[in-house]
C-alpha cells in the first residue's frame, strides 16, 4: 500500500526547514532548508518544491505553547497556513504541533557527535523530519 507524499516545513522568519518522503511516501528524509526574509516569501519558495516532489500533502510545524495554544508566533505561522491552503488548494494543507522539535533534531545531531556549527545548519530539516514523522504516526 502506497502512502501519501508529504512535503513538511519547519517554518521560521529566516529559515525554514523541509523534510519529503519519496515518491511512494514510505522513506521519510531531509532537504536543504530555505533561507528567507518573513513569511511572505514562503509560498514563492515552495510551489517549484511541491511540484518537484509531487507532494500529496503539506504540513505545517506550528509552535503551540505548552498548554497547547496559541502564541503569537503560532498566529502567524497559522496566517502562513490559510496563505498556503489557498495557494496551493486542492492540496491538503495540514499542521502539527511542532514542539521540541528542534531540540530533538539538536539532540540527534549531537548523539552523532556533530559540532555545534554543523547542529545549526542541520537542525531546521531534521526538525521539519521530527513534524513529519509526528504528522505520520498521527495518521
């Protein structure tokens, strides 16, 4: 059985952090995160992507606060989502709490003995992994 392909992002003011699954949705793995100034450039940034992957699916790490509400980066990360779902409709824009996640990702990149400088560069996709693989066992 074929399972959907996902496109996650991590996303930041900065940086955003992408993780796909591969063309039959069973492999999940980083990409190259994106560089960027606001929101407002995302949705530019991810249309070649989402067509590049054939994404089925695209989920949203949203930063929920512990007590499992809203901030005010989580309001505007949840403006980015109602920009994307109009975007991008009929694609499923989903969203996923996403926290942790970067500390998880932190985590695992230093258990591989990985030097602080090169955890920065990694941490954004390994956390857009950690929300597609949240997203996933979720499903």
């Amino acid at each position: 059985m074929s399972r959907p392909r996902i496109l996650a992002i991590d996303p930041g003011e900065a940086r955003t952090g992408l993780a796909a699954t591969d063309f039959f949705g069973n492999i999940a793995f980083p990409l190259p995160k994106l560089e960027h100034r606001g929101f407002g450039e995302l949705p530019d940034l991810l249309a070649p992507l989402l067509e590049e992957r054939q994404a089925e699916v695209l989920v949203v790490g949203i930063p929920l606060n512990a007590e499992g509400g809203m901030g005010a980066q989580a309001r505007k990360v949840q403006e980015l989502v109602e920009v994307l779902k109009k975007r991008f409709a009929p694609l499923p824009v989903e969203t996923i709490d996403e926290a942790m996640t970067t500390d998880i990702a932190h985590e695992k990149l230093k258990a591989a003995g990985l030097k602080a400088a090169q955890r920065k560069k990694l941490a954004d996709s390994l956390a857009a992994l950690e929300i597609l693989e949240r997203w996933r066992s979720r499903q």
